[in-house]
C-alpha cells in the first residue's frame, strides 16, 4: 500500500492547469501519474485522446454479476494566479499542521486520490473482491469538460454496465459533519460586448456628445437584478420546482449560523431573494452573477480616454429544472432590449451545463426504477459515514456544479453517490488552497468501508 501524502505531495507538484498551455507538461505528468498509479493496482488502463486533454479510463473487471461502480475525478486544477498571494509555492506542497497546501490539493487531487487510496486498501485485504470498478479521470473539468460528449457518445455502451458513478469534488459545511451531495447547479455563461465608436477616443475633445460604452454596460447590468435580489429577467423563474419538505428537513439538521457565515465571508449582511434564508438560497435558488468587467485603460495613473469596448463576464447557476440555452437565450434578449441607443451589444457563448439532483432511498419521493444497487450505495456510504465520523450524513444539494454528472445521467441513466470532501476553508480556486488530512484520512476509511459492504451480496 503506498503513502496516500507522499503520492499527493508527487500530483500536486505537476502544473496540471487545463486552460493554460503553458502548462501542458504539467497536464501531461498529472495525467501519467494518476496512470500509472491505477496501473500498479492492476487496472487496465486507457488513456483516450480528445481534442485538448485525454481522459483516463481504467477498469478493474470481474464476473458480470457483481455490482459496478464508477468512480469519477479530474486530473485539471484552476490556474494558480494571483501568485503573490500565496504564502507557499503553488505547485511545491508544503504541510502545515493538518493541512497539505497546494493547487488543486482540494479540488480535485485531494479527494480524487482519497478514493484511489480506498480503493488500494480494499483490495490489498481482498485481492479477490467481488467488485466491478472503473475509474474516469477527465483532464478539462476546469474548463468545462469540452471533450466529454464526445467520448460519452463512444464509451456509453461501455458505462452503461455500471450500477452507478462515486465521486467526491463537493463541499462538506464543517470537518465534522459529512454532506452526501444529492443536487448539483446547472451553468450557463457567457460574455457580452459592447461597443462604440470605432476607436478609442480623447475624452476631453470628443466627451459629451456620444455615449461611453463602459457607462452604457454597467446601466445594463444594473437592471438585471431588483432591489431584493432577485433576477430581472422575464421568464427566468418559470421552470424552477418548489423544494421538497424532506430537503429543508435535512438543511434544518445543519444547524448553520448565519452570524458565522457573514463572518467567514467578510460580509455584513446578506442579499438573498426574499423567502430564502442564505443557507437555502445557495443549494435550491438560480443565479445571475457578474464575473468580470473591463474596459477601457487599467494601468497605473490616469488615462482620459473614451473606450471603444467594454466587456463582462456572466454565469447564471441554474436549479432543477432550468434549461441552460434556454436561460442563456431569455438573459440575452434582455440584454438587446435594454441596450441604450449610441452603442451594439455582440455575445460569446461559453460552457453550460445541466443541473443535476438524485433523491436518496427512503424519501417519500424516491423515483419508481431506482437502481438497487444505487439504494444499496447509498445506505452503505451513509454506514460508514456513520460509524468513521460518528454521526450520520446530512443529504443536502450543492451550489456548486459538475456539469458531466447531468451528462452521464443524460446519455447513460447512472446516477451519483457524491461523497463530499473539501471544506470553506480549503480556499477552492483561490490563492493558498489546501486540504485537510484529517479529512483525508477518514475520507478513504469511509470509501473502504463502503466498497467492502458494496461486495457483500
């Protein structure tokens, strides 16, 4: 059995930032390592080429009776800037008292190697499990798993076998307390442009007679939302399902603080639509969220110039329910009929996903069909969760998404047992992340757990 820490420390040192192709010889020892490690534990490894960034596909086979599970991770992480804000180096793991500091130490390598690690110890004491499993490592979930249509369309066959997908890249609300992810938010972004005169201009000889780009879109982005924080956008609300009684039943056992939370945020107060408490507004309501804006001269001192061009970066987290073109379509049209006169508005769609939402075993809305095998996931992990935390799980939705979980469930009908792992202090995405070894830790004791119990027929 190997060092679960010192084969993290070895993923983490690998640059494997997706969007970035500086970095492709990180992409390419991230992806040779997680390889390699599948392949001493004697799966058949395939690393299937795509258009950017392969995908690994390795199966540990066996008699077609036994039960089959997929286990998903990413081998990608966010780009690592801003770099002078980091107190280690990026991409040199450095452990602090119980935490491994790095990027992408939490999402995903982390949590990805935890299940490995399970996997590892579960059969080391049965070399002969009963057990089917096939691990799918993408290398673009960071930049919105492009390539990963494509290869459902051609391994479909292949995972429909399975009996259902394990995976751990969401959020647990403390280190104590395990949240089995049972809804994940659906994404449509894109960015808007807009435009003006055909060049920059002196704003001393031409200001005043024509309209600044950089004015005309903040007036449109300010009406996208009312004074209660709501979406402005007609239609936007239409397709979204009221919360089931059993899912405010479940976020009630968390018992959060919302003073904590302001707190943790840096915040004072909170700007949720009306109804919704902060906690339940980040798993059961949609979104629209400015991510970026510019325009104009953004170096040092002053520039009295009239930009030509202004730009922002849009994403709307969609709930179960909503359509991303659909929502990217009605935004959109909101954008034109607001856009003031004097200025074109122009759109660059970027990547979308569906949201996605299993019901556990038990609730009183538990789908007719449901895999048994899945039912039998499910109670297994909520098992060992139970006996290695020493407290059951809470079922929750996430606000987070992981757009190829409705894709899988779309093209293959497997749903998803996810496992979260990281916390709001692994500062996911963000200078200095890191992850808890301690979570770690219990984390492949609880997958171990349920893998044993999985076999038990």
């Amino acid at each position: 059995m190997f060092d679960p820490v010192e084969k993290l420390k070895e993923f983490i040192r690998h640059p494997s930032v997706s969007t970035d192709s500086k970095h492709r010889e990180g992409m390419r020892g991230a992806r040779e390592f997680v390889s390699g490690l599948l392949g001493s534990l004697g799966f058949a490894v395939e690393v299937v080429p795509t258009d950017l960034h392969p995908i690994i596909f390795a199966q540990r086979g066996g008699d077609p009776s036994w039960p089959h599970v997929v286990i998903y991770g990413h081998y990608d992480v966010q780009p690592a800037d801003p770099l002078n804000l980091w107190k280690t180096p990026a991409f040199e793991p450095t452990i602090v008292g119980n935490r491994i500091y790095g990027r992408g130490a939490a999402d995903n390598k982390g949590p990805l190697l935890t299940n490995i690690a399970a996997v590892a110890l579960a059969l080391e004491e049965n070399p002969r499990l009963p057990l089917r499993i096939t691990f799918l490592v993408e290398g673009e979930e960071e930049m919105g798993s492009p390539s990963f249509p494509k290869f459902l369309a051609h391994y479909a066959d292949r995972l429909r076998q399975a009996d259902f997908v394990y995976l751990s890249d969401t959020a647990l609300p403390n280190e104590n307390q395990v949240v089995l992810t049972c809804g994940l938010r659906g994404l449509s972004l894109f960015d808007v442009h807009v435009t003006g005169a055909k060049g920059d201009l002196h704003s001393g000889l031409h200001g005043g007679v024509l309209r600044n780009p950089i004015q005309a879109l903040a007036e449109i982005l300010a009406t996208l939302h009312n004074p209660d924080g709501s979406v402005n956008v007609p239609g936007f609300y239409d397709a979204v399902l009221d919360v089931h009684p059993w899912e405010r039943d479940e976020l009630k056992k968390l018992g959060a603080d919302e003073k904590a939370y302001a707190q943790f945020l840096g915040i004072d107060t909170f700007y949720t639509p009306p109804g919704y408490s902060p906690f339940e507004a980040v798993r059961f309501q949609p979104t629209l969220e400015f991510n970026g804006i510019g325009g104009g001269y953004q170096g040092e001192g002053t520039k009295t110039v009239i930009p030509s061009k202004a730009f922002a970066k849009i994403s709307c987290r969609l709930v179960p329910n909503q359509v991303p073109n659909t929502i990217r379509q009605l935004v959109q049209d909101a954008i034109r009929a607001r856009t003031p006169s004097g200025v074109k508005v122009e759109f660059v769609d970027q990547h979308k996903g569906d949201p996605y939402v299993v019901v556990p075993p038990g609730r009183s809305n538990t789908p007719a069909g449901q895999s048994p095998v899945l039912a039998r996931a499910f109670q297994a992990t909520e098992q060992a969760v139970t006996e290695v935390w020493g407290r059951p799980p809470v079922y929750l939705r996430e606000g987070g998404s992981v757009p190829i979980i409705a894709d899988i469930k779309r093209t293959t009908g497997l749903d998803s047992v996810m496992l979260g792992l990281f916390l709001p202090e692994d500062n996911l995405h963000a200078p200095n992340e890191s992850f808890n070894l301690d979570v770690m830790r219990k984390g492949t004791e609880t997958t171990r757990r349920m893998l044993h119990a999985l076999a038990k027929r």
